[in-house]
C-alpha cells in the first residue's frame, strides 16, 4: 500500500511542477512570420528580443488558462491530503484521505487534459491554415506530461485504496 501512496506522491509532485512551469512559461507554440521566429505562450507572446502580454481576451486561451489552473490546484491539494494520509495524519477521520488524493488527481488530470484539448484544437486549426511553419513546443510537451503524471499518480491511489479497504485475509481459508 505504501508503494503505491510513494509511487503516487512522487508522480503527482513531478505533475505538479509541470504543470506549474508548463503553465508559466511562453513556450506552447513557435512559428515563423517575416523570417522572424517567435513564441508564444498562455500569458505572452515574444518577437526577437520583446515579450507582450495578450492584451484581447481570447476565448481559447482563457479557457486553457482557467482549466491550467483549476488542474494546478486540484493537483495541490491531492498532494497534501496524500501526504497526510500517507503520514496517518488524524484530522479529517471521516473520509477516506487515500480515495480523496485519488479523485483529487484524476480531477487534476481531467482539468489539464480539457485544457490541452482546447488548446490543441483551436490552435491547429487557426495556425495550420495561418503559418505553414509552426509547431508546439516545450511547455506544451510538459502539459501533456503533466496529463500522464496526474492519471498514474490517482492510478497508484486507487489501487493503495483497494489494498487498505480490501485487505486478503489468509485465516479465512
């Protein structure tokens, strides 16, 4: 049970540093335009030497922004009650901390995978058909990490959770 809580906690800490650093950073697409390379992000958009805030409120991009950070927070708060049920911490005693972590990173997970759908829809329909030379780059990679990292780490709790409440009792043959 305890390798499974470990292997949940350590997916869902590196799940959660992608995901903080994916969301952060202005790396989700590159593309060419007048021979110039430039890059852009959730937050910004960079052309050789400047970076500028997005100053329209693009539906797609705040839809990526809000479900980022909803799977950010979901994704934190798994980590602490997986900790404290890891450590039999006593608070709460009237749920089940293991099942909690576990739903909390499948949320995670369902966030950051919306978020992802979306960006990856609207942008390859726009840029596809816009730029012929452009394509996703790093911190969009690590979102899709982050994806992967969320699902095993409420995988690993669920399946700690089975072992806790479904214990084989060898006595019983």
């Amino acid at each position: 049970m305890y390798s499974f809580m470990g292997g949940g906690l350590f997916c869902a800490g590196v799940g959660n540093i992608l995901l903080i650093v994916s969301t952060a950073t202005d790396y989700w697409i590159q593309y060419r335009h007048s021979s110039n390379y430039m890059h852009q992000g959730l937050w910004r958009y960079c052309v050789p030497e400047k970076c500028m805030t997005h100053t329209e409120s693009i539906a797609y991009l705040d839809a990526t922004r809000v479900f980022m950070i909803l799977s950010l927070l979901a994704c934190f708060i798994g980590v602490i009650i997986g900790v404290m049920a890891f450590i039999h911490y006593s608070s709460f005693d009237g749920f089940d901390k293991t099942f909690a972590a576990g739903i909390l990173f499948f949320i995670s997970c369902f966030f950051v995978l919306l978020a992802m759908a979306i960006y990856t829809g609207v942008t390859v329909n726009y840029y596809g058909k816009r730029y012929g030379s452009w394509r996703f780059s790093w911190s969009y990679i690590m979102g899709w990490l982050a994806v992967v990292l969320t699902f095993f780490s409420g995988i690993f709790y669920m399946c700690a959770y089975r072992m806790h409440e479904c214990p084989r009792n060898s006595n019983s043959r």
